[in-house]
C-alpha cells in the first residue's frame, strides 16, 4: 500500500470515547475566484461530557466574484454507524466517499446544496512534514499527517444547482486526529504565487491552551523557485511570528541567519463562513474560514550574519486559504453551531438601525 494511502487510514478502532478523526480537502480554482472545502469527519465524546458518536460531512464553497452568494457552508450529520473504512484505505460517510485519488459526495441543509465528484493527483508521492523535525512522536492531544501536497483537482462541484467544472484546480488533503482540540490555531495556505509558479507557502500559528505563559509555535514553510525555506525546523521556528492585526487578516515574519521573509494575509470579510468543533470533553473552538484569501510575501537576504538585510524578491497570490481557531467568535462571522447544519440566520435587515440607541431611553 502506497505511503500516502497508509496515512489515511482510519486511527479510530470502534471503541475509543473522547476521539476525533478528521480527513479534510481544500481545492482552489487556480484564477482565484472560487474555491471549495470538504470535510469527513468522525466524533465520539468522552465519557460524561454527554452527546452521542457521530460521523459528519461538511462542505463549503467561495465565490468572491459572487455579491448574493460569496460563501455557503453546510453539515450533515450521521450516527457514527454511517462511518466506513473502506478496503482500498479511504472512508465512506452515508453516501459520501474519501478514496484514494479521488472523493464524491453531497450535503443539503438551510436551502442549500453542494455536491462534489473529484480526482486529484500529483504532488508529492506521500505525506510531506509542514512542522519541526520529531513533532509526530511526541505525545501530542492532536496529530497530523498531511497526505496530498500539491495535489490537482479535476472534475465538478455544483453549488444549489450551477455545475462548476473544476480543471487545473492546485491543492491539498490532511488526515488528522486526537482526544483534545487545540485551543488556538491560525492556517494558511497559499499554492500559487504570479512571479514564481514553483513558489508554495503554508503557516500554522498554534497555542494548544489559551493560557498565560503557555507558548505559541509556529512553523512556516516556504519554497521558491530556488529554494526551500525551513523556518518551520528548529532554530528557525523560534524566529517566527504570526498575529491577526484585525479581523481576517493575518501579518508573519520568519528568519534563518542568511534568508529572512516577512508577509501579510487577508480575506474580504463577507467571504468568511465559521463552524463551531467540538471538543470531546463538551467545550467548542470557534472557526473562521475563507479559501479565497490573498497574501503578499517580502523575501530579504544577507551575505553572513552580520550584514544588512536586503530585499530580494516579492510574491504576490490571489489563490490561498486562511483559517483562524479560538474560543471566541470572529466579529461579523456567522457559524454553524455543533448540533446546527447550516449557518445561523443573519441578522433581518433593520433590526440593527431600528433598536434604540442605549443611553437615549
């Protein structure tokens, strides 16, 4: 069995309370525009925190060119008995299928619809490391393997009825899972730049507990046409920064001792959809997502150490995905709640304008 079908096999044996398991698709339409999400995922809760097992889909899809329908998100949710490892080492949940190669599925709720029927091939022949060297034999409460890197999508996903062919589409596959939810995490995800169509970028800013004293680490990887930078391997990763200036944008900055990069993310903010996962043990972190983000990247470089930093190369992308995790909702976000399969109703228009000022009686 090929290396990559061997990390997406099934971690869960039946039995295990207090688990989760997470096989996740992002593909981006290469001009930008548009782009999807799709999530098979498996929960059982710990023993007292209540709730039943469960196997859920999910699946968003992004349309920033769109002004009535720029992001639409939904869930199904199945009892865990819909879950099925298959023979040929992907998973099946209800009618919706994870194989290698290639993944077909439907989820409805809230009016909404969104089906897909995908292949995805090339990239590299098994899981690439996006952390610092050892992290996956450490006894973390959430583990990763990042299956498909620089994968290319090919077939269709209709969105309430408008078939989108998907052709060319650049992106990647994550199988994840564990007993506890990592309180604080920010992604992003950038496989197409304009000035260097070999230049790829994914950061992770995470805090496993929301706690004073308790370290962010975050690991940022970066290749170029003539180079791969590993400010994600120790030393380099304790270099690095990642923050949220404001709401959907991210700023990072990342150095070794010759090669030092800095950059921005963002997202126009109607894009933003937000689910609420649940932690085995009963408490939720908030998600906030957008696959059509933008970034911007400053490389500088120096002769030896002692040198002044001089730029060397700007990347620019239209093509990313941006996800922030935290115990508290994004401003202006709307979310599907853990036992909700669509997002929560906005607001009716003139509910805002017509409440009385406080303080005016």
């Amino acid at each position: 069995m090929p290396s990559s079908e061997r990390a997406n096999l099934p971690r869960w044996n039946g039995h295990q309370r207090g688990f989760f398991e997470i096989w996740f698709l992002v593909v981006l339409d290469p001009g930008g525009d548009r782009a999807w999400w799709l999530r098979y995922t498996l929960f059982t809760p710990a023993p007292g925190s209540g709730g039943e097992p469960r196997a859920t889909m999910w699946a968003a899809a992004f349309d920033c060119a769109s002004s009535d329908r720029p992001a639409v998100a939904l869930k199904a949710i199945h009892p865990a008995s819909a879950f099925t490892a298959l023979p040929s080492g992907g998973v099946r949940i209800a009618d919706s299928e994870l194989t290698p190669g290639h993944c077909h599925g439907q989820v409805a709720s809230g009016g909404h619809t969104i089906t897909w029927d995908l292949r995805f091939q090339g990239g590299s022949p098994g899981p690439v490391r996006r952390e610092p060297r050892g992290t996956a034999l450490l006894p973390l409460p959430t583990h990763v393997s990042h299956v498909h890197d620089d994968a290319t999508f090919e077939g269709t996903v209709t969105v309430d009825g408008e078939r989108i062919d998907v052709k060319g589409a650049p992106g990647l596959q994550k199988h994840l899972w564990g007993h506890r939810r990592l309180e604080e995490l920010t992604w992003l995800y950038c496989p197409r730049f304009r000035e260097d169509d070999a230049a790829r970028l994914e950061l992770m800013a995470v805090r496993a507990k929301r706690k004073r004293g308790h370290p962010q680490l975050s690991p940022i990887y970066l290749r170029t046409r003539d180079a791969e930078h590993t400010f994600h391997e120790v030393p380099h990763v304790l270099l690095s920064s990642v923050t949220s200036p404001a709401s959907g944008e991210l700023s990072f900055r990342a150095a070794s001792a010759t090669v030092a990069m800095e950059g921005r993310a963002w997202c126009d903010p109607r894009t933003l959809v937000g689910y609420a996962y649940r932690d085995p043990t009963g408490w939720d972190v908030l998600v906030a997502q957008s696959d059509v983000a933008r970034c911007e990247v400053q490389l500088f470089s120096r002769p030896h150490p002692f040198a002044a930093w001089r730029p060397t190369q700007k990347l620019t992308s239209t093509v990313g995905a941006l996800e922030f995790h935290g115990p508290e909702p994004m401003p202006g976000v709307r979310y599907i709640p853990w036992d909700g399969t669509a997002l929560e109703a906005e607001e009716a228009p003139g509910d805002a304008e017509d409440a009385p000022a406080l303080g005016t009686g």
